[in-house]
C-alpha cells in the first residue's frame, strides 16, 4: 500500500499513554470519564467556555461520545483541532490515544491543557489539592502501517478488556463472548466506532481515519476479526507499552 506509507513518511502518528499518580481510578465513574471526553474537545479547540455549569460539561462529553452536536457555548474555539484522534482508551487510572498532530509542536501544548484541565476539575471535585498525572507523558512514534495496525488493535481491545477481566493477560479470558459483548457496550473507547455502533465527535474526520487507524474493509469484518482474536486468549501478544 504505498499510497498509505507515503502518508507516514509526511504525517508522524503517534501512541501516548498517560497515566495517575499513585493508581489513582480517575476513570471509575461514568461522570469523571464524561468530563474527561469534554476536556479533551475544549483542550483540542480552545478553551472551556465562560461560566459552564459541571452539568453541561458532563451532558456534553456524553453528547460528543454518541456523535450529537454540542452548544458553541460550551466551548470557545480558538484555533483548529490540535491533534486528529484515531484511537482512544480510558482504563481506570490511565488512557491511551492514537493521534496525528494537526500542527507544528501542537502535541505537548495539547496535553498540557488537557492534563491541566482535568486535574483542575478533578482535585476540586474530590477535595484533592496535589498533582494528579505523572510529570511526562509516554510516547512512542509509529512508522509503518503494522505497527499502527498493532497500536489500534491494542488501544481497542486490549486495553478495555482489563476493565472488563483484570488480570486476564496472565489467566486469559474466561469467556469470549461475554468479553466481546463487553466490547461492544463499553463507551469510553474507540471500539464501538470500529464496529459502526456511533460515530464519535472527537475523533478524526472519516479521510483522516481511512489513511492511519486499523480498519478491515468493512464494520462487520472488524468485528468478526476481533470475536477470532478473543477466542484466541491472545495473553502473549506485546504492547508496546507494558503496564
């Protein structure tokens, strides 16, 4: 696929994970895991609108989850996107993107006002005064179409399945389909856009997605791929990333 891998050579992709200090499960509740996707839109295209009330936030990272516009005044845009979101994961105390920088140098910018924002909201809410992520981010460049075929897949699937079974990489998963059902209904990952269940606003825009994130030729197919790699109990397979 040359067409893909010239894409490589001009655009960097990249795998970040960044993760709570001290195990803390920022992502336990529905409502935090909301407030991070609004966040992540308002770190993305600006800034928080002026005097929005946590209800709206939270109403709106919902909204931009299941692909529904939101009210411009829940966000003040001042420049285009930061980075294009291919992929994404938030697993209890961590979260992994897949993403394109959409301008020069916007990557660290773009995390600082995202990590920023969300500990702000989050020490407020539960009465925490300290930092809430580790002073640098994990990052890793991907270079060619197999490995973003593996960091998608492993962002998807991989990840999600340890809220779902923790410690299954060791034991393997007791059962399959109830782990692809999982999948399937498990909202604060990128997995049911793959499977054509919605169409989330914070990700890329459909040209951008065909050119860098794992894609089978159609919905159906990636989910029949995915139902074979779960029969598999794939324990051995590597991330790139090892927890």
């Amino acid at each position: 696929m040359p067409y893909r891998r010239m894409f490589f050579e001009k655009n960097q992709p990249v795998h970040i994970i960044s993760r709570a200090v001290e195990g803390i499960k920022i992502f336990e509740r529905e409502e935090d895991c909301y407030r991070f996707i609004f966040h992540f839109q308002a770190a993305n295209l600006g800034k928080r609108g002026l005097n929005v009330k946590g209800i709206d936030a939270t109403k709106a990272g919902k909204s931009l989850l299941q692909g529904e516009e939101i009210s411009q005044r829940l966000i003040t845009t001042q420049h285009i996107p930061l980075v294009h979101l291919l992929d994404f994961s938030l697993v209890m105390n961590h979260y992994h993107f897949y993403l394109l920088p959409n301008i020069e140098n916007s990557l660290s910018l773009f995390m600082q006002k995202l990590n920023n924002g969300f500990a702000k909201y989050y020490n407020l809410k539960h009465n925490r005064k300290d930092a809430l992520f580790g002073s640098r981010y994990k990052s890793i460049l991907v270079e060619t179409e197999f490995q973003s075929d593996a960091v998608s897949r492993y962002i998807n699937i991989i990840n999600p399945l340890d809220v779902f079974q923790p410690g299954w990489r060791v034991k393997g998963l007791t059962d399959w389909e109830e782990a692809s059902t999982f999948l399937n209904n498990y909202q604060f990952s990128s997995f049911p856009d793959k499977v054509g269940q919605r169409n989330s606003k914070i990700l890329a825009p459909a040209e951008i997605l065909e050119r860098y994130s794992f894609k089978l030729d159609n919905k159906e197919d990636y989910q029949k791929f995915t139902e074979e790699f779960l029969r598999q109990k794939l324990i051995s397979f590597q991330p790139l990333f090892l927890e």
